[in-house]
C-alpha cells in the first residue's frame, strides 16, 4: 500500500514515523516549503543566532533513507479524489491508495491599503524567516508588528535582538486578554515594555503607506508612525485552499470524525488543517498545537496500519514564551467564569505567577496558569484528571515544582493566600524529594 502525506510538518512527520514502524507500507511526504521536517518553533532562534540551520532539523538526513520515508519538495495543486492522485505544480502526477491531509496553517492576510508594499511580511514558514533575513541585512530602521499573539511577541523578540525598534499595535484593551486572565496579561504588557517595546493598546492598523517601500503606518486612532518594515501576526488559519473545490468537507478547516477520518474513504486530515467534528469535552475543533498534531500522527497511523484509534488528546496543555517569561497552562484557565474561583499570587517583580482555578461549588482543581515558574506536567494533569480537591492541592503544592533544586520556592506564599481567603489553617510541606513525586504519581 502506497500513503502520501501532504505536508512535513510535526503532524505529518509522527504519522510517517509510526506508519513505519507499524508497517512495510511505501510512505511519500509531499511539502512545498522544504525538504527535510524541521521545528517550526526554532525558526526565531537562527535569526537571533542561537542555532543553525541544521539544529532545527527533527532528524539527521539519514533517517529518512534509513527508514525508507521518500520525501518530494514540490507544491500540490489538486486532489482528484475518484482516481486518487494528486496534482502537483511541477506537472507530475502522484498516486495514492490512502491519503493523508497534514498542510498546516498559513497566516491571515491583514485587508488594508498597502498590504503588499515591500517590508510587509508575515511570520510563519521558513521562506519568512529567509526574506526577514534579507529585509533586515537591507536596513531595517524601524518595525511596527500587527497582532498580540504568540508570532507577534516571538517576532517583537526576534528584531529586538537585532537592536531595531519595535512598535506593537494590540486591538485589544490588553495583551492576548482572551487566552489570559486580567492580572497575567497585564503582567505581560509590563514585560514587554520593560524590553524596549512601544505596546500600543487598543490600537489598530489603518494603512500602510508608501510607493513601492513602505515608509509609514497610520493607526485607526490616527497616529502616524515612520517605519520601514511591516510585520503581519494578526493569527493563522488552516492551509486548505488547495482543496477549496474538491469534495471534501470543509469548515474552518477540513472536517474529520474521531478517527481523523474525512467524509472520504481512505483520506484523512491531521494537524492544524483539521478540524474536529466532535472535539472532546474542553477542546476546541482546531489546535494548532505542536504536541497535538503529534499525538494526531500517531493516532492515524495507528488507524491506517489496521488498527482503528480515536484521537484523545486529553487535558489541555500549552506552553510559550513572552521574552525571557515562560509560560505555562494545564486544564481550564477561563479568563471569566462565574462558576469557577481562583486563588493568584504574584511576585513584586513582575517576573513569576501561579494560578490555581477551581469549581466554586465543589472545590474541584480544574487549572493551572503558570508564568516564570515551571510544573511537573504528570503532577498536574493526576490533580485534574482525578478531581482532586484544591485543599489537597494546596497542601502537596510543592510535589509539582519543577525548578531546579536551589531555586527559590514561593508555594509556602500561595498556602498563606488559600489560608487567608478560605479561612484554613494548612501547613506547608516544602519536600520536593523525587522519591515523593514518583510514589505521588504511582498511586
């Protein structure tokens, strides 16, 4: 049996990899934007001069030819589902027997006056990082970013290093205030600014002006800003527009069942292309999450390989980055819920913070939101998935810190604040002996 699979990004990879190790059949990975997989989240460490080229590859070169894994760098055009074989912009002609859909996500095109001047760019693939390479080896003197999210900080960082000033517009009243509570996302907005960067809140993009370069923005409000580069990360949406004609069933993205399965036989869509038809309690239909397009290519290779598997990705779980501030959550962290409390503390620095929610009438822990401290992920995800008691939590706080030994401790502050605010008297047990964790974890 011949399986294609379009795109080599981390969905598409796991699933050839497991596809191999299950089975003899002859595997093709089909991508447009290079030939080797690599880590997409690397991308800001070469321009920042961290790593190279070569470090961002998920495997050595070998690998492939070792496990029998053909790889073709060309672009597809077209899928003709009756004959199973796929268009190719090169002219040629592929064939399958069973396809699977792994095409990642491209950037939202920002509509406005100027949006195709030179030194407007978005931030996504490898041929962005290349061409930011140019633009800035040209002369960048000043940047202006569209978007609060994820690719906006890393790109603000990015240019930052590179010692460019950088002006961010946010429509928002406050940074990423739909993923993050009040209190962290304002934690975030001084960080950011602590860097160097212009934050400009509650402020949009009007145009961009300029002959063929840019040479400046107006914002929405009015202002004016001299610049010469442009970056768009106003957000991604799933890279399905070569199938825009075809008679898969598209949404958002393309729909599959629990399997992965698309409403054609033998084709099956992964990753953040694909949108869930009924995602699990808590989970959204799309995740353009490094970790679930693993757990999604393990799942279909299971499936094609002969053995149906649902995909479960279970508790949600992210990380990020806000410049030298990590960022972590586990479970549900609603930014507001009436059913659900919250005990918040924060260092005066600026720099650490830990939530814990909880079910306000069952006192069941439901999440954790962490910044600038780090959690036993295991830890975490036993206290949630086995409805554990935020008391219970309280009290064992330290079995899920993850810091290096020496590292100042600050849960014996979170007890006090649970003691305050619900009237207890729990003492605080500072152990974070291994031995415990792991006897923790096997019960």
């Amino acid at each position: 049996m011949k399986v294609v699979i379009i795109g080599n990004g981390i969905a598409g990879t796991t699933a050839a990899r497991y596809i191999r190790k299950k089975s003899q059949h002859k595997i093709l990975m089909i991508s447009s934007e290079c030939e080797f997989p690599y880590s997409r989240t690397a991308l800001m460490y070469i321009y920042m001069g961290h790593m190279k080229w070569e470090h961002t590859k998920l495997y050595d070169d070998q690998f492939w030819i070792k496990n029998r894994i053909n790889r073709l760098k060309d672009h597809v055009i077209q899928i003709n589902i009756r004959n199973k074989k796929i268009a190719l912009q090169s002219g040629n002609i592929i064939d399958y027997d069973r396809l699977i859909i792994a095409s990642g996500s491209q950037s939202n095109n920002y509509i406005c006056k100027g949006n195709s001047l030179i030194g407007v760019q978005a931030l996504y693939h490898l041929q962005d990082l290349h061409s930011l390479e140019e633009k800035t080896n040209n002369g960048i003197n000043r940047a202006v970013i569209v978007g609060g999210g994820l690719i906006g900080i890393e790109l603000a960082e990015m240019l930052s290093s590179r010692n460019i000033p950088v002006t961010m517009l946010v429509r928002e009243k406050s940074f990423w205030n739909n993923i993050l509570p009040e209190e962290e996302s304002q934690l975030i907005n001084n960080h950011i600014r602590t860097h160097g960067i212009d934050l400009r809140l509650d402020e949009e993009l009007e145009e961009i002006l300029g002959e063929t370069t840019v040479q400046s923005i107006n914002t929405k409000s009015g202002t004016n800003i001299i610049c010469n580069f442009v970056g768009l990360t106003i957000g991604v949406s799933p890279n399905i527009s070569f199938v825009k004609d075809s008679e898969l069933k598209l949404n958002k993205g393309i729909l599959v069942d629990s399997h992965l399965q698309t409403n054609i036989e033998d084709i099956f869509a992964i990753g953040d292309c694909a949108e869930l038809l009924s995602p699990d309690s808590g989970r959204k239909s799309i995740e353009a999450v490094w970790y679930t397009g693993k757990i999604m290519g393990k799942t279909v290779a299971s499936t094609i390989c002969g053995l149906p598997t649902e995909y479960h990705p279970g508790i949600w779980y992210n990380s990020a980055k806000f410049f030298d501030i990590e960022y972590q959550v586990y479970g549900y962290v609603p930014v507001k819920d009436p059913n659900t409390d919250s005990i918040y503390w924060e260092h005066k620095n600026g720099l650490h913070s830990i939530r814990l929610v909880y079910d306000k009438s069952s006192s069941i822990i439901l999440g954790f939101n962490l910044l600038g401290i780090r959690y036993r992920h295991e830890v975490c995800e036993k206290w949630i998935k086995e409805k554990y008691p935020i008391q219970n939590v309280i009290e064992n706080l330290s079995l899920a810190n993850f810091d290096p030994e020496f590292y100042p401790e600050f849960e014996s502050e979170i007890v006090n604040l649970f003691n305050q605010k619900c009237n207890k008297t729990i003492r605080f047990s500072s152990s974070r002996s291994l031995d415990l964790v792991n006897q923790f974890l096997n019960t």
